[in-house]
C-alpha cells in the first residue's frame, strides 16, 4: 500500500515538461483512477489534459486556440487503459479548472466515446485567462490530485496581432518612417486587451523613441537647410515652414493621457522641451530670411520702376495695393493689418506675376505698422508721386491718406480725400476712402464718446430688429451732435435697408445740410430716383452737390448720366466733358460722352471717344461695339 502512495504523490507531483518543449502543446498528467487491476492492486491510471483547439489540430497558435467558442482541452489515456461510459458518467463531472476565485466546470463535451476510446475533448468558458496559471483539478478523494499549467504566450490571445504590429513599427521605424511606425505603436497602447503581454509596456518606450528619432532627423534636415549655400532665400523659407508642424507634432502627440504617457515623465519633457528650443530655431532663421527676402522682393515697388524689366509689373501691382490697403477696418484697433482681396485682384496677382511681392509688401508693412513705425516703407509714397500721372487713378493721394490715418495725421489725410473724390472713378473704392473720411471726421469734430456709444447700440439694434430701439439711439446721437452728419445718414441707411426709402430721403437732406461735403448722403439720394427713373430729381441733387462746392468726378459724372436720362444731351456732353477733365483717364467717362456725341449726331467726335476709350482699356468690348454700331448708323444714314 506503501508503495501506491508513494507512486501516486510521484503522479500527482509531475508536471507537464512537454508543455515547455518546442512543437508540443501545452498539458499536464493527473490521475484518473487511484487504483487498477485485480483488486485494485494495479498502479493508477493516468491521463494526459493538453490545450487544444475546436478542431483538435496541431500546431496550436494564438488564433486556433482562442478562435472558437470555448477554450477546448483534449484528454488522452497514458498508458495501456481506455475511457469507458462509466468514467465519463462517473467521474468526468468532477474534473474542474481553478484559477483565482473561479472554478470553471465544462460547458461542452464531445459525444461520448465508443468503448476502448483513448481520447475526447471538453470545452471551457471563455472566462478562463491563458495568460494567467491556472489549476487542472480532478476529486478522486482525500489525496490532492491537481496539476498547475501556464501557457506560453504564443498562444495568448493577441499574440500574433502585437508580434506582426510590432514587426511593422520596427520594419518602418529602419526605414526612417518615425511617424508611420508612431501610428502602429499607438495602435498597440490603444488596444487594452493587448496588456496582458510582458513587453507591453516596452511599446511606450519604442514609441517615445520613434519621437526622439523623428525630432533629431527633422533638426538635422533643418540645419542642412539653413546650410545650404545653393538654395534661394523663398526655397529656404519654405523648407523651414515645412520643418515646424514636424516639431509641432512632436509637442501636441508625445504626451498622450490614454496611452498613459504624461507630459510630465522626465523623457517626454526633455523632448518637447527640445521641439519647443528648435520652433524657437527655426522660426528665428525664418524671419532672418523672410526679412531679407521681403526687401529683395519689394525694392523695385518701393523705388518705383516706370521703366525697365518691372515696369509693367509696377503699373499693375500699385492698384491691387490700393485694394488691398482701402480694405482694411479703419475702426479697428488691431495690432495687425487684415487685408483682403476682391477676386478680380486676386486674378491679377497671377496674371501679372506679382502675387509673392504682394505677399512681402504686405508683410513688411504690417511688420512696421506692429512696430509703430509709418505703415509704408521708405521712399515707397515720394516716389509713387512722382509716378503718379502714369496711372489712371489718384493711387497716391489714396495711400497717403492711409498712411496720415494711421499716422494720426487726420488734417492732412482729410486733405489727401479730397483728392481722391475729385478724380476717382471706381464705385468699390468709392465708399471705402468716404468711410475712411466719416472717421476722420468723428476724430477731427472730437465727437463726444456718448454719440459713439449711440450709434453702435443703434447697430446693436438694429441687428437685432428691434426698431424702436434702432431709432431711439440714432435719434439720440442726432440730439447730443446737432453739428454731426453721420448719424442723420445712418438713420437714413437704416429706413433705405428697412425698404422705407420714402422716410429715408428727409434724413440723406439733413446729413448734406449738415455737412455740405457729404457725399454719400447725395450719393444714396440720387441713387434712389434713379432706380426710379426720377432724373429731375436726381439731376436737382447733383446740382446741389455742385454749388455746395463738390466738383468731383462722381457727381459731375452722375450728373451727365442723369441729363442723359432726361433726355438732354447737350447738358449731358458738359457735364460728362467736365468729368473727363477731371480724370482724363476714365475709360467709362469717354465712352459715355461717345454716346452723348452719337445722340447729337456728331458722329466724328462720338468715333473720336470711342477709339479714345479702346486705347484706354483695349481689353474692353463696350467702346468696340458702341463703334460698329455707329459704323452701321453712319452707313444707315447715307
């Protein structure tokens, strides 16, 4: 009796090497019976239990073993003895799993075997964890009869996912590829189930060192850039630029909560304190060069080349700078410049081949304007004065007169208006340089804060649609600053925009009683009968205009258009030839007064504007057609 005991604590002892051995699956020996033979005089029998998989094939791997719905195990007899009915009835209910607090029993069995079967399968909840040991336990009496097991991780679930992403961050990790191989790892930390491998958390420490590597190639390439002699200043900057979302990348993406890298871990600091000191580098060299790349590229604007290879260049860049400069917000107090374009200039950026001196002048103005110097550099406006008949436009009195705004000169850019006025005939330029001169009159009338604070809750107001409010803030601007025209005209703006234009004309009268320069108050006026075919009217306000002392090319042009709807065109010619005096350039204006000739029926003055007006603007397709069409009138005529 000894002796069985002493073999059975040899059984239960052992432990399944083959599980340890390269090919074979993981399994542990228990005892299935404590006696055999004759009497019960026979050694015990024993019986293999091996991790298997619902198909009961070999070679076990991670996705076999867990891709079914159970974890399987496959019992086999050791030694010369079969499972029969009895054992499987009897005592296979009393085989169970532990592992922690649980106690798995099976949930699935093969069917049962034929007599002189020496192998079966049962299934396992899921709930059983391979990475963990566990304890195969069979009750066969007072005498312990249990086997611990550990399963290799190869076989874990998750195994060949984390070895193949890992194989790819590290293969595009030898290719230079940082960011692609930082993607994989993140991949890796994201997915929690793949915790359970010991070199799991090796994955945060490859990856930061995929940031290490990725910062230190981009600094390298940044210096080499900045290095090299034989790249232009603009191909330099661009590089540069290119450099700095790489740092920045570095900074936002390394410290990671849900991955559970904190920016305060001192690996990680050090690395976003080194892309901090290399945007700091870079950005450095970059307005170094930016610096120097702008006064290359804006020399020949500010010099002024009416002649020479920027000629041409110069005559199309100094309109889209007036566009650009007239568009800023006179009232706003930023730090910055804000220029937009209409789409026709942003055409001619490209069409001209300017876009990149536009780009720099620009900067080096809102450079200077950030740095309180005056807005346009050095001789830039002296020698844009000298030039200024070349264009058709009053472009310099136009700049200057931003350039005093801004200055606080507002005397002299008042004066620089009026020059505008006398002579400009483009309607978008129009209204930007009369709102510049609303503002300069509030500063020059020192207009006192409690007007401006009306009108703006006047335009709370009325963005709001609340009218009684609207029109008890204007009222009141108008009642504390008798002398003040704007908030008369805005009121007006406000009736004309609410589509009572009848209740708006008494307010646009007001504003040019007020102030007899107010142009957009006539300006709204004439416009309203003209929509309705009211030349009468229209021409009686322009004439007022005229005698208030506003001989500007606007109303005298107007004035032609409003005489020509009233059916006088010998009034119509003086008042266009008085326009045309006044900007001889106008393209509109000497089309215009080819029409009124036509219409009097002197045709060779009429032909003489409109071959005048194609010269101006040959690209233009009205004077050509208005000359076929007097070609046909003359030969109707004969």
């Amino acid at each position: 009796m000894k002796t069985i005991t002493f073999f059975l604590s040899l059984c239960l002892l052992s432990i399944a090497f083959g599980c340890l051995a390269e090919g074979q699956n993981p399994s542990v020996q228990i005892v299935a019976k404590k006696k055999s033979g004759l009497f019960g005089m026979g050694s015990p029998k024993l019986m293999e239990v091996a991790l298997s998989n619902q198909n009961k094939v070999s070679p076990l791997n991670c996705d076999n073993v867990n891709g079914g719905k159970y974890i399987y195990f496959l019992f086999k007899t050791v030694g010369d003895w079969d499972f029969d009915a009895d054992f499987v009835k009897d005592d296979l209910p009393k085989f169970v799993i532990e592992q922690g607090e649980q106690k798995l029993h099976e949930v699935w069995k093969e069917d049962l075997p034929q007599e002189g079967s020496k192998s079966f399968a049962l299934g396992f909840p899921k709930s059983l964890q391979l990475h963990q040991p566990f304890v195969i336990k069979l009750d066969i009496g007072d005498t312990p009869n249990e086997q611990e097991m550990r399963v290799p991780e190869e076989l874990w679930p998750g195994y060949s996912l984390l070895t193949s992403l890992a194989s790819r961050a590290e293969s595009l990790a030898n290719g230079k590829q940082y960011k692609e191989a930082i993607q994989v790892y993140n991949r890796i930390l994201q997915n929690s189930e793949l915790k359970i491998f010991p070199r799991f958390g090796s994955m945060r420490k490859l990856r930061s060192q995929e940031f290490a590597n990725h910062l230190d190639e981009t600094i390298h390439s940044l210096v080499m850039t900045v290095a090299q002699p034989t790249l232009r200043s603009k191909e330099k900057i661009n590089q540069i630029d290119s450099y700095l979302p790489e740092f920045r990348f570095v900074i936002d993406s390394l410290p990671n909560v849900a991955l559970q890298v904190s920016p305060l871990d001192s690996s990680v600091n050090s690395l976003t304190a080194s892309a901090n000191d290399a945007i700091a580098r870079a950005r450095t060299w970059r307005d170094s060069l930016l610096v120097v790349f702008d006064n290359q590229n804006t020399q020949w604007i500010v010099e002024g080349n009416l002649i020479g290879e920027n000629a041409y260049r110069y005559q199309h860049i100094i309109p889209v700078l007036v566009f650009a400069f007239s568009s800023l917000d006179f009232s706003d107090t930023a730090t910055s410049l804000r220029c937009t374009l209409t789409e026709e200039m942003q055409t001619a950026l490209t069409k001209y081949n300017i876009g990149e001196p536009y780009e720099s002048f620009v900067r080096v103005c809102s450079d200077r304007f950030q740095r309180r110097l005056p807005m346009f550099p050095g001789d830039f406006l002296a020698n844009l004065r000298r030039d200024t008949s070349a264009f058709a436009l009053p472009y310099y009195s136009m700049l200057k007169s931003i350039d005093d705004f801004y200055k606080k000169d507002f005397v002299s850019s008042k004066n620089e208006l009026r020059n505008v006025f006398r002579s400009c005939d483009n309607p978008d330029l129009l209204p930007r340089f009369h709102q510049l001169r609303i503002l300069l009159d509030i500063k020059l009338a020192l207009v006192p804060p409690v007007v401006i604070s009306q009108l703006q809750e006047a335009k709370k107001a009325e963005l709001s649609n609340d009218e009684s409010g609207t029109l008890d803030h204007y009222k009141q601007a108008m009642s504390i600053a008798p002398t003040f025209a704007y908030p008369a005209y805005a009121l007006a703006e406000y009736y004309l925009n609410a589509g009572f234009a009848i209740r708006a004309i008494p307010f646009f009268e007001k504003a040019y009683e007020i102030d007899k320069t107010f142009i957009p108050a006539y300006r709204e006026e004439y416009r309203f009968y003209q929509k309705s075919g009211s030349y009468k009217p229209m021409i009686q306000i322009l004439t007022q205009a005229l005698q208030n002392g506003n001989d500007f090319w606007e109303i005298n042009y107007n004035l032609g258009a409003g005489y020509m709807g009233d059916g006088d065109p010998v009034n119509a010619a003086k008042s266009f030839e008085h326009a045309l005096a006044l900007n001889p350039k106008s393209y509109q204006t000497t089309v215009q007064l080819g029409l009124a000739q036509q219409t009097l029926k002197n045709y060779p003055k009429a032909r003489e504007y409109f071959n005048k007006a194609i010269e101006l603007e040959p690209e233009r397709p009205e004077a050509v057609d208005y000359l076929k069409n007097l070609d046909e009138l003359q030969k109707a005529a004969h």
